[in-house]
C-alpha cells in the first residue's frame, strides 16, 4: 500500500513524486491504460491546442483559507506573489492578441498588492476579467470590504467556491466557519447586483465532491443549490460549476490517506469520456504561474509541467510558436475527461 506524501517526508509540492505515484497506480497496481493511450484510442493523440480563448493568470499561492481539496497547496504562509513586472509581461503578451478573457486565480487573487492594478490595467485593454474568489476574503478584513464594487466597477465576473449549500459539509471542506463567511460574502455581492437578473454581473459557484466520488449532473446540482441558497438565505447566483477533483497535491494525499486513491483512480479510468477529452480545456487556454511560466493548464502548473514550447515564459511570448505545441498530459488528466468531463467552467460534455 502507498504510504502518504507527508510519511514519505515528501512535500505536498514534491510533483516529481507525485507523477511517479500516479503513473504507478494506474499502469503497475491497477494495469489499466495510461492516458495517452487512451487518448489514441480516440483519436485525439497527440493532443493540439485550438485558438486560446483563456489566460488564466495565478497571482500568487497566499490564501487567508488552507482548504483540504486545493490542488495548490495555498495558504496563508506560502510567499510565491506574482511582481507588477511579470503582470507587464501578461499585459504585453494580451495586447498582441485577440484572447477575450483573462482568469486570474490564486490562491486569493486578491492578496497580491498590485492586483487591483492588474484588473484595472487590463479592463483598459477591453478584456473580460474573471476572478476566482474564495468569499471569505471579502469578509476577511476591512480592507476587501469594498471588493464587490471594485469588481461591479470593471464588469468583473466572479467565480466563487461553495462546496454545499450546508455549513456542515463547506466547513468540513474548507475549515470552521467559512459558510458562515461565505454566505456574508454572496450577501454582499447580491446587494450590488451580482447574480440578479438582468443586471449583467455575472455571479457563478463552483462545486467540488467533498469525498472520493465524481460530481453528480451539473444541472440537477445546480438546482438544488438554486433553491436553497434562496429559500434560506435569500441568495441569487447565475451558474454552479461542478468540478472533478484532480489527484493532486492536497487532494491526492487525501485519497492516500484515507484508502480511496486505487478506487477513485479506477473511476477515474473507467469513466473516460472521448467527448469530454475534445473539449478539454487546456486545448483553448494558456496558463500563466505567479513567476511566469507558462504551462497548458493550472493543474499542469502545480505539477511543474510546462509547456511543451521553445517558449517557457510570459516575457517571450509568441503566440504562433505557442500555437504548435502539443498539450503535455499525464495521469491526473483523468480527472478532466472522466463522465460530462471537468474543466474551470464546469463540464464540458
């Protein structure tokens, strides 16, 4: 039986580890087929970028929140923050471009200093900005209170993490108290038009499984969370997101510790969907790291897989190169073709 990450004395951030863990249990343990041989099945090997329509940009790892599922290991004492520079770099790279949005995400995209600079900045050059807010920064500290302006202010649309319409199974999540919080945060974001028809801010949650199992229908789920979050909390919201929760870092070493690693890897496997691996996201995005590595995806970036490219950072951008690069995979891409398929936007499938 694989030990954990920490009783190896391996850090979470041990990516090197973590692949070998993964090609391990797939091919040695459960002998079933490795990703890219599935993916020849189907045709789609090697797989090939479609024109970006993403730059999801990571700010930095700092969090106010350390939740059991985060595939980046962020928290309140992790100091990688992307400087003002590389944020030029991002800029000069968008403005040779037609990319129509830029996600920015973290850790809390909002505790990087200039990241309200950064949102302003590009707002200017007429792209979407979508950001990944946890929604206890919100509340956090006197000094984010006013974020919900800032983003009605530039036509941000927010993407927040709800793990469940209950205190009970967020907070188990996510840590003590954080509904609470949470649902302070959305209250907030309603009452100066998010979420409300017709006003145009988009307002989006984001669903994770809190155990080792898929997510259920998307659109039954959201549903569900649109009642309740009404009916007790008088709370409005435009999509929910269902998510698969990829084995890494926090989350893998959670499934090791807990039993569930094989079993959830053989879902994983099982449940390879060709439809969902068409539409994977990493075909359409190019994801920026807080010190400007540029990788296919954010799962691929806290792996330390970087795109396969002569051009390895923002500062040298070159979309044509960039464009005849195949997408780099490995086992975790399971995650994002398993069932209707998982991406940052929800299914795909």
């Amino acid at each position: 039986m694989i030990k954990s990450l920490k009783a190896t004395g391996n850090q979470l951030a041990d990516s090197a580890f973590q692949l070998t863990v993964l090609r391990r249990e797939v091919a040695e343990t459960l002998h079933l087929p490795l990703f890219h041989e599935k993916l020849r099945e189907a045709a789609l090997f090697p797989l090939l970028p479609v024109a970006p329509a993403v730059l999801q940009i990571n700010v930095g790892k700092m969090c106010n929140q350390v939740c059991k599922h985060c595939h980046v290991d962020a928290g309140p004492d992790r100091k990688e923050i992307m400087t003002r520079d590389t944020m030029q770099y991002c800029l000069d790279a968008l403005a040779q471009t037609d990319i129509p949005t830029v996600d920015l995400t973290g850790g809390a995209p909002e505790m990087n200093p200039d990241f309200r600079w950064f949102v302003e900045e590009i707002s200017k050059l007429g792209r979407k900005v979508l950001v990944r807010c946890n929604l206890t920064i919100i509340v956090a500290n006197k000094k984010y209170h006013d974020l919900p302006e800032f983003f009605k202010k530039h036509g941000v649309e927010v993407v927040s993490s709800l793990p469940f319409y209950s205190a009970s199974k967020t907070d188990s999540q996510r840590g003590d108290g954080v509904f609470e919080d949470s649902i302070k945060a959305l209250k907030m974001l309603n009452a100066v038009g998010y979420g409300q028809p017709g006003s145009g801010l988009v307002l989006n949650l984001v669903y994770n499984p809190a155990g080792a199992f898929l997510p259920g229908s998307q659109k039954g789920l959201q549903d569900q969370f649109k009642k309740a979050l009404l009916k007790n909390h008088g709370i409005v919201f435009n999509e929910l997101f269902a998510i698969t929760n990829i084995p890494v870092s926090r989350y893998l070493d959670y499934l090791i510790e807990s039993g569930n690693y094989a079993g959830y890897m053989e879902k994983l496997v099982n449940a390879f969907n060709p439809v969902a691996a068409a539409g994977v996201m990493c075909r359409n995005t190019i994801s920026v790291g807080w010190d400007g590595g540029l990788y296919d995806c954010d799962f691929n970036q806290m792996l330390d897989l970087h795109v396969a490219s002569t051009v390895q950072h923002i500062r040298d951008f070159d979309a044509a190169a960039l464009a005849q690069r195949p997408i780099v995979i490995n086992q975790h891409c399971y995650g994002c073709t398993a069932g209707s398929g998982s991406s940052c936007g929800g299914t795909v499938a």
